[in-house]
C-alpha cells in the first residue's frame, strides 16, 4: 500500500500537472472571440429568452398555424404510421435514398421530364436546402477552382456563408428596388450581361427570400433567354416550391422555362417548408448533365464529398418524403395542405394590411399584399425593428423582414399597432 507521503506527492503531482495541462488547454483555444449571432437564427434565441406574454416571433421562415403553433401536416402524420409498421434503421448509401431522389425530381423537373428518362440528372439527397446548397458550392471550388458566384441583393444571408465557408468568390447582382419594392429588372439584365460569359448565378427558383418579390414569366422568359446568349450557369435554390402560389407544379416554371431553353442547371430542394420537415434535414441536390455517363460521375463525385463530411444522410425524413409522394392519395393530401399554409399566409398579408390602413397609416402597405411567399419585406429600418423588439416585444430580423408564417388572427392587430407606431413619423 502507497504511504500517506506517496499519495500526497501523487496527487500534488496530479493536481499540477493538472494545472498545467488546464493552462495549456486553454490557450489552445485563446485566440477565440464569440462569434457573431446568426441574423436569422438568433432572433429565435432571443424571442426564447423573452418572458413577455406578448411576445410574437416574425424572424425564422417556419409554419405556424392560426393558432401560432408548428404544424405537422397529416401526410407526414400518415406517413409516420407507415414507417412505425415496419422500422429500419440501416445505412442509407452515400447519395441517399434513390426513392426520395426519383420523386424529387419529378417534382422539380416535371413528372414527364426527359431529362429524368435519359438519365441525365445526377442527384444526391442532402442535408435539406442548406446542405443542398453547400455540396454545390464544394463541388463547384473542387471541379472549377477559378469560378465565382453571382448571389442577388439581398438574399438569404446564408447564402454568403456557405458560399464563403467553400472558398468560392462572390460577386452580387441587382434583385430588388427599395423604391418600387418590387424587382429591379433593368438593373438585373444589365449585371447579367456585364458578367463574364460563363459564370455562376445563383436564382431563387419562387417566393425569393427575404423580399417577396419575384420575376414575372416573361422576365424569366427574358431572363434565359440572356442566359444562353452569355452561356451563364444558373443555379437554383428552390427553398419554398409550392408556397408561392400554393401550387408546387406551378412554383417550378422558373425551371421548366430555363429546361425549355436547353439550359443545364443546377437545382437545391428542401422539404423543410412545404412538408414541414425543417428539423428533418430532409432535400435534394441535382445537377443535369450532358448525358448519362457525365451524370454518372458527376454523382459519384457529389457522394464523394459527401462521405468525409458525414458519411450518408439521415434515413427517415428521406423516407416520410417518398412514401408520401409515391402515394397518389397521400400525395395529393400533401398538395392540399401545402395550398392551405400559402393560403393562411395570403390572408394574413390582407389583414396586416388592411389592419395598417384603418390605423391610418400615412405610408402605402400595397407591397404586402404584392409580394408572395413566406415573407413580407417591409421596408421597415433596422432602427424601427429594434424598437419593435425592445418596446413591443416583437422578433423579426433586422432587414426588416417579417415572416408571415408567423402572423396570426390573434396577433396581427397587435402586430399592426406596433408598425404604426414606429413608422407613422417615418
Ligand atoms: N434557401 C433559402 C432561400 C432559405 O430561405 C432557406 C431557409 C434555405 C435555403 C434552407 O432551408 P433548409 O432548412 O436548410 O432546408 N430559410 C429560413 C431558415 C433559415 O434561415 O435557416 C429563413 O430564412 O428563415
């Protein structure tokens, strides 16, 4: 047995070789300041940690119902019962679930595509529209080191980061026009053609996030059209396809009419919104290609990066998606129900509306029934939002976008009072 003596040194020798460790430790990490907190996803972490009972969340782009509560839509309730019968918890493959990747296809490219029956779409699923997004902007840096990307003004701030955490250059675009809160088109076509022939551009395929606001066909007509004649590569991200015009089919014409003009393109899906399945991380990444060979090894090459970074991707959200579109019955409950969450919000742009003209507001609000999709941008300052937060209670990012999948019956008029408040001597 050690003496007392022994055991005394033993730990003195612990205890500082403990504390030396611990010094060094620390300093391996010393360099480290905080990082910045999320535009979007920071509001919610704040909004949390506000006791008021009259909080109202209007920051992250997530459903609530009239009632102000997430919503699990009842295909995927359906669904569910499905897979609790008869559970698996195996290994996707890399690419993920082929069943999942056909129906998203047809989804984006057309039930009919050619494009789909020559083969000629290499697909991966991914890690939702984030994911989609990122393994793009990887295997754009990995194939074409030199290339750069064209990101509209504004945009989804994530864009930037994923772009950036990629090494890829960016470069902007002009999108909207803060003085017709609408779509800057002439500026748009200009920035198009300046571009060097054969860059990267990226779209927002419907509902662009965060202004509502969206090209018409025959500008997208126009749009392509430009397009080929600068041999540009469009890369869409279709985060919100069916919460346009609450219509799936019809939220993918941006795409069909580039697909008409022979364009190949790139295309990142998400089921967070239109299924409901943010937290499911549940999407597609598809790139057309030349042929099927091309096709071939573009995926194997998407897998490829894939398989460092996290193997293979989740099953069972993979497999809520293609039991619900492979189901005619269940999938035409989905398309409902898609119809009734763009349909809530469409009333909720009428009521914050009309609520702010009966207030008598002195500035126009047309632009919030104008715009479509899942957000209103409001044209509100970053300084009327601060007080909209500090003195009303009221979350929502900083650019002025309010998420109108968060407006409900219950809290529009509170909403409204507020706006006017901090914009009426604007
Ligand atoms: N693209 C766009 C345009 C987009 O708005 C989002 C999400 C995504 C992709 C990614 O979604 P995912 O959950 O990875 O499929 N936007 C909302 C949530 C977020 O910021 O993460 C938002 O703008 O509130």
């Amino acid at each position: 047995m050690a003496s007392r003596a022994a055991i005394y040194q033993g730990m003195m020798w612990r205890g500082r070789s403990w504390a030396v460790g611990a010094r060094s430790m620390s300093s391996w990490w010393s360099n480290v300041e905080p990082a910045p907190k999320d535009p979007i996803l920071g509001v919610t972490e704040a909004y949390l940690a506000d006791p008021s009972p009259d909080k109202v969340n209007v920051g992250v782009g997530a459903y609530r119902d009239d009632n102000g509560k997430p919503v699990v839509l009842e295909c995927v309730r359906e669904a569910e019962r499905t897979i609790a019968g008869n559970l698996n918890m195996e290994y996707l493959p890399m690419g993920g679930s082929n069943k999942m990747i056909e129906e998203s296809l047809k989804l984006a490219y057309g039930e009919d595509s050619e494009f789909i029956k020559d083969r000629r779409i290499a697909a991966v699923q991914s890690l939702s529209g984030t994911g989609a997004c990122r393994l793009f902007a990887d295997f754009q840096k990995r194939f074409l080191p030199d290339s750069q990307i064209y990101i509209p003004v504004p945009t989804w701030a994530n864009h930037h980061n994923i772009w950036r955490d990629a090494r890829v250059p960016q470069q902007t675009f002009h999108y909207y026009h803060p003085d017709t809160r609408g779509l800057d088109f002439a500026s748009l076509m200009e920035d198009i053609k300046k571009a060097p022939n054969g860059s990267f551009f990226l779209l927002h395929a419907c509902a662009h996030n965060p202004t509502g606001v969206d090209p018409s066909e025959e500008q997208w007509r126009e749009i392509s059209h430009l397009f080929k004649v600068k041999n540009h590569f469009p890369f869409f991200d279709m985060a919100y396809q069916g919460f346009a015009s609450g219509d799936p089919e019809r939220d993918a014409k941006a795409i069909r009419i580039f697909l008409e003009d022979g364009h190949l393109i790139g295309c990142a899906q998400s089921y967070a919104k239109n299924m409901g399945l943010y937290g499911q991380r549940v999407g597609c990444l598809s790139i057309l290609c030349e042929d099927e060979m091309q096709a071939v090894a573009v995926k194997s090459q998407l897998q490829q990066i894939a398989r460092p970074m996290y193997s293979n991707p989740p099953v069972h959200g993979a497999l809520i998606v293609s039991i619900i579109l492979s189901d005619p019955d269940l999938k035409s409950l989905w398309l409902k129900e898609v119809k009734v969450m763009a349909d809530r919000i469409i009333g909720m742009r009428k009521a914050l509306r009309e609520n702010l003209e009966k207030l008598g507001s002195p500035l126009s609000w047309e632009h919030v029934t104008n715009q479509i999709g899942m957000f209103c941008y409001s044209g509100m300052t970053p300084e009327q939002v601060d007080r909209l937060t500090n003195e009303f209670h009221i979350y929502m990012t900083r650019n002025g976008r309010i998420s109108m999948a968060g407006v409900t019956t219950g809290n529009v008029t509170y909403l409204a009072n507020a706006i006017h408040e901090v914009t009426k001597s604007a």
